[in-house]
C-alpha cells in the first residue's frame, strides 16, 4: 500500500485537498525561490549584519522558528482549501515601492522590512488570505529577521546614564556627569553602545513574544507578557550598568572594569530573564485550550494547478518591477569626485586644526580645511558621496563625530540649534567634545542633499530617494564645523561667524563638483 507523502503535515485531509495542497506548495516555493533570487543583495545584507553583530545574531533562528511554528499548526492548516487570493497581489506591489524608496535613499532596515514583507504577501497571494490569516503569527515572527533598534542607541544611552548618576547619588557616591561621562572619586565611567541594553532589548522581545503566543490565548495575557519583555530588559541593564559602576567604584576598580564587567553584565540579565519567564510560566494556559482547532471547513471546488501557477507568476512579475526600476535609476557611469579646498572672505587658510577628524566612512572625496581669524580657528571637514550603496552613504550609523570607544575624544553633549548658513537660518545639530586633557571643542554638522541642507537624518535619506529617483544622481555632502571651546560660548560666536562667511563659496564648490556628475 502506498503512503501518501503528507499526511505527516496535513493529517487525513481527503485525496483531492492533499493535492491542491502539493500544488499550491509547489507554486509557492518557485514563487519565494524567485523572490529571494531577485531580491538577493538584500537578503545578503540582512545575514551579514546577522554575521557580523552581535546584538541581531538571532536573526538566524528567525525563520527555522517560523517553520516550526506552522508546522506546530499543520493540524489547523489541513482544514483549509488553498486558493490564490488576487487582491493580495497588489499589496505585494506596495511592499516592491517601498522596497524601491529604501534602495533609492539607501535605507537597509526599511529595504529588509518590504523584502520580508513580500515573502509574507506572496503566501497571501499565493495560498489564501484564509490561509495566511491562520498563519498570521508565523508569517509576522519573520519580521524579526529585519536588523532594527540601532535607532533607539541614543535614548537608551541617555536613560541608562539617567539611572546611573541617580542609583549613584541615592546609594551616597558623589558623581559629576557631563553628558555620557561620569566622574567619581575613583575614576571615570562613560555610557558607550554596548551599555544601552539595545541587544538585551531585542532579544528579550523576540523571546517574550514567541513565548507569550506559545503559553496563552488570551490576546490580553499575550500582550502583557509583550509589555513585561521591553520594560524588564531596559530596566534591568539600568540596574545592571548602576551596579557595575558601584561594584567598581567600591573595589576602586579591582572589579568590574575588565572582561568581568560583561560577564557580571550577562549572568545579570540571564538571573533577570529566567525569572521574568518562571513567573509568566505560572499563569500558562491549559494546553487543552491551545489545542483546540476550529470548526472544521467544508472542501470547495478544486482549484486547478494553472491558477496557482498564474499567481506565482503574478506574484514574481509584480517583483520584478522593483529591481528593474531601482537599475533604471543607477547611472551608466560615475565620474569620479573634483573637491578642491576654499577660501573664504575674512579668513585666513592655516596649516591645520589638528587633532580631530570626524570618521565618516568611504567618502568620495573630503576636505579638511583650518581657518583663522583674529584668535578665533576654526576646523572644516567635508565628507562628499557619490554613488551610493548600502556599504558607503552619508547617512549612516557608522559616521559619526567620534565612535564612543574613542580612547581620545569623548562625546559630553548633543543638541540642535538654528543658525544661519550663508544668508539662511537652518537646524544645525551640536555636540560638545572633550578629551582626557580637558580641552573642549564644539562642533555643528548638516548635510547637502542636491542643493538642499537639513541636519535629520531622516530627511536626509527622503531626500536622497527622491534625487534618485527623479533621475538627479545621490550626490550628496556632511559638512562639519569645529572649533575649541576655551571660553564661555566663545565657539558658538565663531561657528556663527564662519558658518554665514564661508557657506557662499563653500556652497559653490559643491555644486561645481555635482555638475561634473
């Protein structure tokens, strides 16, 4: 007697679902086989920041869970018909022109969110809105293969640092703090990436979310448990980063200040997330609950294996159409950057402003400028891009004024401010910079997109997709202006001074270089 080769997964589906099952899985592997291909840069960049960091290592796990989840839910699936729902293919489009605006403004999470997000509409389209409907978790668990919360770094850091210096003060040590940097009677202390608990974030959501959806039904308990996995992480690495710092200060840095602070930083958050997990265990619902299956559905007409055929195909060709546009928009041939320095009206070029440099990775060209007047100096630095691609932009997170492992420069404040820029007001974004030696610089930073100045990072990256994809190139410039801080807002007065002076012909050499496109 011959086995049928699923009833493994769909159980004792009658003979005529189990083939509409077969076909429309075959469909739909040649549909997602021709998406992972046509989409392929994208998915590779997905796993090499899986590879190459730490704090979204799980994304390889991501889609094994997924399997597994649906395969968990076979019994449920078998009491379906599959059928290509026609209305999904359209939603398929929208994800390919959002998938068209990341690769224009070179945005890598919102590109790896729409590729995801086709995936799951091609299942849609593909198998049924019934079908996918059934399989909403699962097919929503892929989104946590997207590498996203390096945006949250920021405000985690500040928060941390908020609880720090207030458990120090409570608990009886006295601390000075200047932005990141703390200062105690035996030594200092700085909030860097690593202390921001983005990675204990991450990784406590994704697992209180699959386990929140594996121990209840309850919609309410699912997104309490949701609730508890993003408020317990951040607030356990603000105790964990304030008793570091106690544990080192009381040892007068004997202990905690080495590999051990990570380990006593990891086997915290392990206490802390084991007994988040015991607790919510407790109110596990019956698995007799969970297992329940819904009414079972009565078999439609079959549907023949050339409609799933049909849309896969219209599924592949909606895809198509992005990849096709974005080579549409790349030009035949880039040449390369002309940035010659400036001179400036009523300033005088120096040798150098040395000492710092901004770290912004795979510029096409730069300048580094120093100009004088009286006693004021002032530093210029400019970072011009062309032709973009997701391992060198402007806008990035790897481009900053300083990484916080600096061993000289040390970041102590971040704000924004109106200035005006040749005859213009615009925001400006500041930061206060400081060495182990004390001496202080303040520095202003925007950007130049196609002739247009912002200092967001966010309107940055919209204006470059919209440059691109009205047929004008990605070129594109960070400019930074420094100066030291050696009296009460004297830097200040003399970026003001320089911005307004030196934009006109500061401006006109970046257009010039732009015409050469």
């Amino acid at each position: 007697m011959k086995r049928d080769p699923l009833p493994l997964s769909l159980g004792a589906a009658s003979p005529a679902r189990v083939a509409q099952w077969h076909r429309a899985l075959i469909a739909l592997g040649a549909a997602l086989l021709a998406i992972v291909a046509l989409f392929w840069s994208t998915g590779a960049s997905m796993v090499g920041i899986w590879t190459n960091s730490e704090t979204f290592a799980h994304g390889f796990v991501v889609a094994p869970i997924s399997l597994w989840l649906i395969w968990r839910m076979r019994a449920r699936l078998r009491e379906l018909d599959p059928h290509p729902s026609w209305g999904a293919v359209p939603l398929v489009a929208c994800a390919g022109a959002v998938w068209l605006v990341g690769a224009a403004g070179e945005v890598n999470a919102l590109m790896q969110a729409a590729f995801v997000a086709m995936i799951v509409l091609a299942t849609a389209a593909i198998l049924g809105l019934r079908v996918a409907r059934r399989m909403m978790f699962p097919l929503g668990f892929l989104f946590f293969a997207v590498p996203l919360g390096d945006f949250l770094l920021p405000t985690l850091m500040d928060r941390t640092a908020d609880f720090t210096v207030f458990a120090l003060r409570a608990s009886g040590v006295p601390v000075y703090r200047e932005g990141l940097m703390m200062v105690l009677p035996t030594g200092r202390w700085s909030i860097i990436e690593a202390c921001s608990g983005v990675r204990y974030l991450i990784a406590s959501l994704m697992v209180g979310t699959l386990f929140a959806y594996i121990s209840y039904t309850a919609y309410w308990r699912r997104l309490v448990f949701v609730a508890v996995s993003i408020v317990v992480p951040i607030v356990a690495n603000w105790v964990r980063a304030y008793l570091i710092v106690l544990l080192g200060h009381l040892s007068n840095n004997r202990l905690a200040t080495g590999v051990d602070h990570i380990i006593y930083g990891w086997i915290f958050f392990g206490f802390v997330m084991l007994l988040m997990f015991w607790i919510g265990a407790r109110w596990k619902e019956p698995s007799t609950a969970r297992a329940a299956s819904s009414p079972a559905v009565a078999e439609g007409a079959p549907v023949a294996a050339a409609w799933f055929r049909l849309a896969a195909f219209a599924v592949v060709a909606t895809a198509l159409v992005w990849p096709l546009a974005d080579a549409a928009t790349q030009p035949a041939q880039l040449a390369p950057v002309a940035l010659g320095g400036v001179e400036v009206p009523g300033w005088q070029s120096l040798a150098a402003h040395g000492g710092f440099t901004p770290q912004f990775k795979g510029a096409s060209a730069t300048v580094e400028q120093a100009f004088g007047q009286k006693d004021a100096v002032v530093g210029l630095y400019v970072a011009y891009y062309r032709g973009q691609d997701s391992h060198r932009k402007v806008v990035s997170s790897e481009n900053v004024l300083v990484h916080s492992e600096d061993s000289t420069w040390l970041k102590v404040g971040d704000a924004s401010r109106e200035a005006l820029i040749g005859d213009s007001a615009h925001k400006v974004r500041v930061a206060r910079l400081k060495t182990r030696g004390e001496r202080a610089i303040v520095a202003w930073r925007w950007y130049w997109i196609d002739g247009a100045l912002t200092s967001s990072d966010a309107l940055a990256k919209a204006r470059l997709a919209w440059s691109r994809l009205r047929g004008r190139g990605d070129d594109a410039a960070a400019i930074v202006i420094y100066a030291d801080d050696a009296r009460a807002h004297s830097a200040e007065r003399t970026l003001q001074a320089f911005a307004r002076d030196a934009w006109p012909p500061l401006s006109a050499a970046l257009v010039a270089a732009r015409a050469q496109r």
